[in-house]
C-alpha cells in the first residue's frame, strides 16, 4: 500500500482520525491569517513509527499550537512491541 493510500479519505483507519480531531477541536477559534488565495491546509493525516495519527496547527491566543490525535490502543501496543524489541521507550516517549 503507498504512503498516500495509507493516509487519504479511502483508509478508515486515517477518516476516523481525522473526524476525530474536527469533532473535538474547534478550528472556528484559529486566529491563523488566512491568505484567501491559498488552501488553509492547517490539518492532515500523518504517520511515524509508533502509529497513524492526525494533527492540527492553530493559533490561539498569539501562540501557534500543533495538535495530534491517536489510537491509544495503537500506541499501547506498539509502545510495548519497541520496548521487547530494545528500543529506548523513554526516548520514544520524548519524541512523540
């Protein structure tokens, strides 16, 4: 499966994420400036090696934030399979 099948509206995995994240985050209150010309392209659907999540950037209060949403099962299990693998969950945990 390519990386773009695996991240777009066509993989449920990816459209639940994504819902997820517009349900529970209230973009109306981004005070981004917005040039009307250009997509406003300030969420998507990303993954990296503990699991597929979806992020948000905004601005709120003159500080620029960027959100994810997870799978907490996912995380979990892949959280544990890195540490019986020997890799630094610690180290892990620091860049998620």
């Amino acid at each position: 499966m390519k990386k773009h099948d695996e991240l777009g509206p066509d993989n449920a995995e990816a459209r639940d994420l994504i819902t997820t994240l517009h349900q529970f985050v209230n973009f109306s209150k981004d005070e981004t400036e917005i040039d009307p010309d250009k997509d406003h392209d300030n969420t998507g659907v990303g993954v990296d090696r503990i699991s597929k999540y979806a992020y948000g950037s905004v601005k709120f209060n003159g500080r620029e934030y960027f959100i994810q949403v997870r799978d907490n099962n996912r995380i979990v299990s892949n959280y544990i399979d890195s540490a019986r693998a020997g890799d630094n969950p610690q180290q892990q945990k620091a860049l998620n």
